[in-house]
C-alpha cells in the first residue's frame, strides 16, 4: 500500500476540525443595562453603535427598562469591553452587563480562574465549581457596573488584578449566580 500524502492531511484536517469543534465555548448572548437612555432616538442611536460590532448577530432594544439585548454571532470572538465601549461611544453609560456563555462540555473553576480559548475569566462569586451548557455571568469592573456596587468588591479586584498582571489574555471578573 503506498502513503497518500493527501489523504493523510485530509484525514488529520477532519479529526482536528473535529475535535476542535468538541470543545467550542462561546459567548451566545448579552443583556447591557443602559443609563442615560430617555427617547427613542438614544435609543436607536445606541442600538445603531452596537450592530456595528462584526460579531453582533442582533440587539433589540428596551426603551422602558433602559436594557441592550444582543445576540452573537456563531463561532465569532466577543469582546464585552468593545460591546461595553460602543454604549460609551454613543453618549451613555452602562449599569450592568449580564452575558450567557456557552460551555459545551462541562468545565472546573480552579483557583477563581477559568480559561476559555483566549479569554480568562476570574469567577468572584459563584455557587459552583462546575460550568455547563448556558451559563450566565454578571461581569464587574469600573465601566460595567456603579461605583456603589463596585465598592463591594474592590479589596477582592485589587487582589485579583496583582494576581493575574502576568497573563497575556484578556481577564474578565464576573460572578456566577
């Protein structure tokens, strides 16, 4: 039998494509509560600022609670800072930032970390040690919820932030109900 150097690349891009695939985890949703937000022209405009996002699917608006509901992309990379900046961009502010990420197979918090592709996540809070399926994290810092809120967790952030100064990802603090 003589080796087939195509079918051998084809054969190893499968498996890769495979089990890749296997262990996909992605952000599917995010719910912004918005400030600022008293007509229906803000509300647009914000709506309009976010939909430019490349990996934003879709966002539906909510006048009277002052929320963002936004869909991602399939298989795109989400950034809640660049989401979170567009708000900003359009002349308000965000209250709160609520996110369901996806977990296709089940996945251990170790140490408060949990490393996702090329994004680190540092669980503050959560009453479980084990993510699976849908799971939704409130995100804290400076931009994402009020300073009155933010003074809760501060000593816990500055601890965090000396801890993780040597990754090379992205760190996002969440809490995990």
């Amino acid at each position: 039998m003589l080796f087939n150097p195509f079918k051998t690349v084809v054969v190893f891009s499968f498996f890769l494509f495979v089990f890749s695939e296997a262990s996909f985890a992605q952000f599917t949703s995010a719910v912004l509560g918005v400030d600022g937000l008293t007509c229906s022209a803000c509300s647009y405009g914000t709506e309009r600022s976010i939909r430019k996002l490349y990996f934003v699917q879709d966002v539906k608006m909510e006048l009277n609670k002052n929320t963002a509901t936004i869909t991602f992309k399939k298989d795109k990379d989400v950034s809640i800072d660049a989401l979170v900046k567009k708000v900003y961009d359009a002349g308000f502010s965000v209250r709160f930032v609520e996110a369901v990420y996806h977990f296709d197979q089940p996945v251990t918090i170790s140490n408060n970390l949990l490393k996702e592709q090329a994004t680190t996540f540092y669980v503050l809070k959560t009453n479980t040690l084990s993510l699976s399926g849908d799971v939704t994290m409130h995100f804290i810092s400076e931009k994402y919820i009020p300073k009155k809120e933010l003074v809760q967790w501060k000593n816990t952030l500055t601890t965090a932030h000396e801890q993780l100064k040597s990754l090379a990802t992205p760190v996002y603090f969440v809490s995990i109900p």
